[in-house]
C-alpha cells in the first residue's frame, strides 16, 4: 500500500490540470510531492534551511538536481523560438490563405478525415525521431487553416454561406488535438526522442536504479499510441457527424 503513495503525482497532475491550472507550477508540484513521497533529498549537497536538514540520504541525487540536470539536458527544445519570425513572415505573405485554398480542390476531404491523416503524420515522424514545431509550425499556419478550409467547402456544398463562429472554434480545438495526440503519443515510439531519453535516464539513475532499455519503455508505450488513434479517430469522425447535422438545420 505505502508503494501505492508514491503515484500521488498522477493524481496532482489530473487534478491541477482539471482545474485548468498553469501546466508548469502543477508539473512541478507533483514531481516535487512525488520525490519527496519516495524518499528522495531536497539537493544532493548538505544543507541546512531554518533548521531542517535538505540532505537525509547522503550519495542520493536531489529533487531539485534531477529537475535542473532533465532541464539542462533538454534546452535545445527551446530552439523553436528562433523560427518564429520566419513562421510569422510567411503567415504575413498569404501560407494560410494558400493552404485553405488547396484543400478546398480536394473532394474527399473532410475535417475528420483531414485530422486523421494530421495525427498519422505526427506519430510517423516520432517513429522517425523528427522533432517538429507543432502549435507553432504546422497547426496555426496550416493545420487549422486547412481544416477550416475544408468545413467551408462542406458548407459552401450545403448552401451554407457562412460558417458559425461556434463551429469555428470546435474546428480550432479539433486541430490542437490531433497535433497533441500524434506529438504526445508518437515521440514516445523512438529511442532517440527527447521523452524517452528522459523516462530512461531517470528510471536508470543512481536514485532510482530500475533496469530498464530505451526500446522497452518503447515497447510498452506502442499500445497507448494505437489505442490514442483509434479513440482520436472516433473523435474526429464524430466530430464530422455532428458538423454535417448543424449544416443542414442553419440552410
């Protein structure tokens, strides 16, 4: 049962994250509750703070230090900042316009259909270990601009001349979602992807010492990604179900 405590950081991020919290501070928290829950020091070094020892188990990497050393080691996922500007040039010069443009020629496509064939991308290059810049690269200049493109064809098909702004906002939330679940789900199928590295090196460390391999935590999370397509793709197809009935009731 006392093992059972150490997942409470599960729970704090389930809580903080229904309460719409900031999603660092609640990160945080329960990684900062958890280690302590498990037994681990504050610092590695020795220290005293008002009175209370930081150290209770000497040669045991501290909380704060994993928390520095998994930042350090992954700073270069901040490098996304740096293609801001060259995103924002092309949004300026027409990428949006263009690319609602050319999934209006094809037919078939329909939101669902499109977010589908989005979230298979995503997994495919976490497969491939390629990083990409998701919200800010792909889903605000293209992904959702596409989507939309496609919900007014449909609507434009269906004698609906503007599309509802509520309907909108659904096809927004739609694309964040597909980028989520193939970028949440699919870095976890690659040995090489930051993600991984990270469960790997922390699982391995001195502190905490299981015997896990990189393709193992790979293995065990290649259900999870199935089973994230398949209730996404539901999601997205429900999603195109319902549009077509709010078309057809504003004609």
């Amino acid at each position: 049962m006392p093992e059972l405590f150490k997942l409470i950081g599960i729970v704090i991020v389930v809580v903080g994250l229904a309460l719409k919290l900031r999603t660092t501070l609640v990160v945080v928290t329960a990684g900062l509750v958890t280690g302590l829950i498990a037994g681990l020091p504050l610092l590695s070094s020795v220290g005293v703070f008002e009175g209370v020892p930081l150290l209770t188990k000497p040669g045991q990497e501290g909380i704060i230090n994993i928390l520095g050393r998994a930042f350090a080691d992954n700073r270069l996922m901040t490098l996304f900042i740096v293609t801001l500007p060259a995103i924002g040039l092309a949004e300026r010069y027409g990428l949006q316009e263009q690319s609602a443009q050319f999934i209006r020629r094809v037919s078939a496509a329909t939101v669902g259909r499109f977010l589908i064939t989005y979230q298979l991308f995503r997994v495919l290059m976490g497969i491939l270990g390629i990083r990409l810049l998701g919200h800010p690269a792909f889903v605000r200049p293209l992904v959702f601009p596409m989507a939309l493109g496609a919900a007014e064809a449909e609507a434009g098909a269906r004698s609906v001349e503007v599309l509802p702004e509520e309907e909108v906002e659904r096809i927004k939330a739609a694309s964040a979602a597909s980028e989520n679940y193939g970028n949440f789900y699919g870095q976890n199928l690659s040995p090489v992807q930051a993600g991984v590295l990270l469960v790997y090196g922390t699982l391995s460390s001195p502190a905490l010492g299981y015997p896990v391999s990189l393709w193992s935590i790979v293995l065990y999370a290649i259900p999870v990604a199935t089973l994230s397509v398949v209730v996404a793709a539901a999601q997205f197809l429900l999603l195109d179900r319902l549009m077509r009935r709010r078309l057809a009731k504003a004609r």
